[in-house]
C-alpha cells in the first residue's frame, strides 16, 4: 500500500502530467507573441507571398519562446485585465508597424526599378509577381531579388530581429505607446522611400535620358531615320550596358539602404521609450 502511494505521487509529480497551468500559460504565451507574429507577417523577408503560412506560424512560434526566453512570460494581471482585448490590438498595431516600416523602405528598389523600365522602354516586359500580387516590371523584380539576397547575406534579418526584441524592454507587454510616434514613423518611411528611390534611379535615369536626348537631335537632323527601328533599340542595349556597370555600385546603394531601415526601427523604438 505504501508502495503505491509512492508510485502515484512520482506519477503524479512527472514533468507534463500535472496541466493545472497550462490554461493560465497558453494565453500568456499567446499574448507573448502577437507582436513578433504580427511583425513576421508584415516584415519583407518573413512576410513574403512566396513564404506558405503554416512556416510562418512556426517561425512566429520559435519566435515567441525566444521572446519568452528574452523577457519572461507577460504578467497574470493583463488575463484578468478589462482591457485584455485593446491589449491585443496594441500588440498587434506595434508589430504591424515596425514590420511595415523596413517594407516601406525595401519598396523603394521596386519603385526605382519601375521607372527604370519605364524609362529604358522595357515597361511592357511585365510579369505576374505573386510578392507584389499583380504585374511588376522584370527590371524592380530582379532588383527587388537581389536586394533580398545582400539583406539575408548580410545578416540584416537577424539585426531587423534583434531591434525589435528590444521593443519589449522599452515597452514592456500591456504598455500603451504613443499613438503620433507611430503614425510619424509611418509617415517618415514613406518619404524616405521616395527619397531612396530617387537616389538608386537617377545615374540610370539621366544617362538613359541623355541617350534620348541625343537620339532626338540625330532624329531631327536626319528625319530620314525611323526613330523606333533606330532609337529604341539603342535605349533598351544602353540601360542593360548601364545596369551592368552599376552592379558593384548598386550593391553599395542597397546596403546603405538595409541599414538605413534598420536605423528606422531604431528611431520608432527610441520615439517610443521617449514617449
């Protein structure tokens, strides 16, 4: 008799047999990682089209114990908390928007390799882009592809992480963040990525203009020449000769770019603790 009491008290005490906490644990767990799921959809590399959900839902899980491991499980009060429901949607805003501002700041390769294309007359060589959900111009795409490569193989998904695990350090689970700090960081990206944008397109674009240019004044002196026959083949060989060229220096362009929106998440994470 007192063998089998010993027996069912081991039995008892063995580790996942005694599911007293896990009612109380999983929404903990649950609260812990809305905010890192919400940035993994929105986030450019992790919130790809091409990425199939059940991954993503595995990487927001992994995420979230390491969030769990970083910063401990949130508090007991918040389950009980009224406002439990507003918390969520807090989460959820944080993440959607420090995603959305590395987004915004990538978007600015796919907008500068459109007006290339445009630019160049390679506008009509479009392609179904199941990222952007509709047709985008070979030229942003290919952009768009090397600008993810340089960003995973310089490490910048690990550093894009790493800032925003700060985020539950300087705004602990059940804080509320300004509101203005969020949509001034939102408002910010967009103009720094037409800025960006700018920056990348404008040695393509002026020499293609110039291309043109000259095009034109040989046209208007020898009305003779066909200008499609003649000018459009030399524009389309001389944006391909260019962009060649521009490689090692567009590499450079785009580096800058990665760090510039990792600085972004930097800025919206110190607006945030300053608030």
């Amino acid at each position: 008799m007192i063998e089998l009491d010993l027996l069912t008290k081991n039995v008892s005490a063995f580790p996942g047999l005694n599911l007293n906490n896990v009612v109380t644990i999983l929404p903990l767990f649950f609260l812990a990682t809305v905010r890192v799921g919400s940035f993994v959809i929105s986030s450019p590399l992790f919130g790809m089209r091409g990425v199939p959900t059940p991954i993503r839902v595995v990487i927001s899980f992994i995420l979230g114990l390491a969030v769990v491991s970083f910063t401990g499980l949130p508090s007991e009060n918040l389950l009980n908390s009224l406002n439990f429901i507003f918390i969520v949607l807090v989460e959820i805003a944080v993440g959607i928007t420090a995603g959305l501002i590395v987004t915004i700041w990538f978007s600015s390769v796919a907008l500068a390799g459109e007006k290339m294309a445009t630019s160049a007359g390679l506008g009509y060589a479009a392609q179904i882009d199941p990222q952007a959900g509709g047709q985008t111009p070979v030229v942003s795409v290919i952009l768009n592809l090397f600008l993810i490569v340089l960003f995973v193989s310089l490490d910048g998904h690990l550093l894009m992480l790493r800032v925003f695990f700060e985020s539950y350090l300087i705004l602990p689970i059940g804080s509320m963040p300004p509101p203005m700090v969020l949509i001034g960081a939102g408002i910010k990206a967009a103009g720094s990525m037409f800025i960006a944008a700018s920056l990348i397109m404008l040695p393509v674009v002026g020499i293609i203009l110039m291309i043109n240019v000259a095009a034109g004044i040989m046209t208007r002196s020898a009305p003779q020449l066909n200008l499609f026959s003649f000018v459009f083949p030399v524009t389309i060989l001389g944006a391909f000769i260019i962009l060649y060229f521009s490689t090692g220096t567009m590499a450079l362009a785009f580096s800058d770019l990665i760090f510039s929106s990792i600085e972004a998440l930097e800025d919206l994470m110190l607006g945030i603790n300053d608030g």
